[in-house]
C-alpha cells in the first residue's frame, strides 16, 4: 500500500521535505559502540565507489553483509550525516572521477528503498543529478519500489540509474523473512514504468538446498522477462555468517567458510543449461554485476571483464562486440606508474589483466575502473572458469591458475 509519505516523497523536492522528519543522526552512545569501518562512508568496491551514509536494517536477511561489521543486530536506520555532507565526500574523494567512477548507494548496512530511508536515497540521487554528473548510480533493494519512485527516478537527467532488485526466492522464514514476492512486485512495477532507469533482477543468493530445485529455478528465470538484464550468482558465506547460522540453527549450505562468493560449478550448469532450454524469452544472464549494468544502458564493461574471455560465453554477441571495442591493454608504463601512486607495483600485465602486488582492494578497483581494464593481486589469482568465485564446489581441474 502506498503511504502519505511515500506520495509526498515521490519527487526530488517532496523527498528533501520528507527528509526533515526521517532517520535522525546516531547519538555519540551509539558512535561509540559501532565497528570503526561503519563510521567510514565511502569505500571503494568493485561496482564502485559506495556510498553509505546509513545504517541500520529491519529485515533481518540470514546472510547479510551487515554481519560482518556486528551490526546486524541495529533495526532502526540511524544518519551518520547528511546527504550534502555524504555528497560532498563523494565526489571530493580521490578515488572518485566525473562521469567515470560508477558509485552505489546504501548497499552495505541499510536498504534504500525502506520507507524511512527512500527520502534520504532520492535526494543523494538528486544532489549528484544537479552536479550534472554522468557516472553510473546503483542502487540495490530487495524492498517495495512503487509508481511514485519509478517517477522520480525517470525524473533524473544526467546520472546513469540502475535499480538492481533483489530476489532469492527462498522460503525458509529464518533464512529470509522477507516475502520474496515483494521482491517480485517490485521488479514488475519498476521495470514497466523505466523510462531514463534501468532495472536488474539481481537473483541472489543461489544456494543448494534452499532455492535451486527447478520449480525456484523456473520461476526466478519467468520473472527475468521484467528485466532489462539478470545478474546470478552464489552466497558469501564468510566466518560472521557461518557463525550466525550455526548460533540460529540455521542449515548450513557448506562445510566451510570462504573468502568469495560460493557458487559451485554443478549450480551454474544447471543454471545455464534450464535457461537455454526454455522456449519462453527472458532477459540475457551475466556472471557479473557489471556486466548487466552496462548492457542495460548500452555501454562497455566499465569493469574490463572482457579480458576474462570464459566469462562472456553467456554475454549477447553485440555486448560482446562493444566491450572487445573498447578493452584496451594499458601501455606498461602508465599501469606502472598508477601502480605506484597508489603504493603499490606493477608485477606485469598479460592478455587478461594487469598484475600487482602491494595494492588492496579498494586501490585495485581504482585502477580497473580508471583503465577498464582487470587489476587483479599476484597474491590472489584467479583460476580458469571459476569468474572470481570460492574453490568450494569446483572440481581440481578448473583450479589451474591463470597466467
């Protein structure tokens, strides 16, 4: 049902009136209990520079990132500052480049589009529109988007928007509370009324035993039709939230913990291969986040997955073709000397990314994304086939490091 408020913030201007009486700052007490890294609002991840200005969560997903910062048991979203603050932080941080650094909103402890907090998610959107920025925008919800936001979010003229709905499917109440029918709904609605948006089905998290049986599978791939692409992938399934469902009781997927996504091979077979059987059309399915986003608005991997080549085998022949377009192997020297601006140092550069030492995470990205090109730790590797993922699930034979 669509509320007083959500009609008064279904426009950039009702949205900064909204705000006035929404999501108060966190008091010092709750400053001082919360982990250092949620206090950090920008950080640099692989779909961009994010932004997270808000924290705080009623929904009570099983395997949210928020337990890894031992904040999953904070309900009520709390502001650490303001948007224009948070805006200015954006933009002024030496990581961030005018229309090139893609960004995402409130994707680590909140989600943007609960009532509370959707006035403070349009108005950031705004604040950056006025800045007549053209850099990719994502914002990823699981939450209910209604007629009036598909409104506001046509009504923005320079920044790329992609709206990324999350969907799992999964009916274990303990696991997901959340009706994933809501999820559904959402995505219907948003991708029926885009018009300057995109949307995504971000089909997530995929996991054995609790959404892959074929009845999930065909109904997530019939929702694919409302999408202008679809993102598949597996579950962190990180200590934090091992740890938690074992305190829950909660049936454990896997065996271990991992660093990466899990997302075993004999998944995302099954996977592909219902998906090429089926008769009935859906949106083209990707590997990776990226991906999907820039082939919604027509652009070039801005992630430079094309190096990867294993993992364009799914791609639509004319994404392929604009991303082998525009892949270009950086010259040594300039890889070399970013490498070391950044602190750290080239190792070398081969036909599927540029390899250096010394740099972490949020330092590599810069690089990918400024030379839309693969920046990957020699540390590290990635191994043939398995698009970044866990070992777990994958047979010896794909674990062959790459060159």
């Amino acid at each position: 049902m669509t509320t007083t408020a959500d009609r008064q913030a279904a426009s950039p201007e009702g949205a900064a009136l909204a705000i006035r009486r929404q999501v108060p700052l966190v008091t010092e007490a709750e400053r001082a209990s919360m982990r250092p890294e949620l206090m950090d609002v920008i950080e640099n991840r692989k779909s961009g520079l994010s932004a997270n200005w808000i924290v705080g969560c009623p929904l009570d997903c099983g395997y949210c990132v928020r337990h890894l910062f031992d904040n999953f048991g904070m309900k009520v979203p709390r502001a650490i500052m303001r948007e224009a603050e948070a805006a200015d932080l954006l933009t002024g941080h030496p990581y961030f480049q005018p229309h090139v650094t893609p960004i995402q909103l409130l994707n680590r402890a909140t989600d943007p589009m609960l009532p509370v907090v959707k006035p403070h998610t349009f108005e950031m959107l705004r604040l950056l529109d006025e800045r007549e920025l053209t850099n990719h925008v994502l914002v990823i919800s699981r939450w209910r988007v209604e007629p009036e936001d598909c409104a506001v979010l046509n009504s923005f003229r320079n920044i790329k928007i992609t709206l990324l709905i999350t969907y799992s499917g999964i009916e274990h109440e303990q696991v997901e509370p959340v009706d994933s029918t809501i999820a559904a709904t959402s995505l219907r609605t948003a991708f029926e009324l885009a018009e300057r948006y995109r949307t995504i089905l971000y089909w997530r998290p995929i996991v054995p035993g609790l959404n892959d049986g074929d009845e999930h599978l065909s109904r997530a791939l019939d929702l694919s039709r409302y999408a202008h692409a679809t993102v598949f992938t597996g579950l962190f399934y990180k200590d934090q939230i091992r740890a938690y469902y074992r305190d829950h009781g909660l049936p454990e997927p896997y065996e271990e913990g991992a660093r990466r996504k899990v997302f075993p091979e004999s998944l995302e077979q099954r996977i592909l291969g219902v998906a090429r059987s089926r008769s009935a059309g859906g949106s083209p399915l990707f590997r990776k986040t990226s991906c999907a986003v820039t082939y919604a608005h027509g652009d070039a991997d801005y992630n430079g997955h094309y190096g990867i080549r294993e993992l364009c085998d799914i791609c639509p022949a004319a994404q392929v073709q604009r991303c082998a377009k525009a892949w270009t192997p950086p010259p040594a020297r300039e890889a070399a000397a970013m490498a070391e601006a950044l602190d750290g140092k080239l190792v070398t550069i081969n036909d599927r990314a540029v390899v250096v030492e010394g740099l972490d995470e949020q330092r590599r990205y810069v690089m990918q994304h400024s030379l839309g090109f693969q920046v990957h730790d020699v540390t590290k590797p990635h191994h043939l086939h398995r698009h970044g993922r866990a070992e777990i699930g994958w047979p010896a034979m794909t674990k062959e490091t790459t060159p």
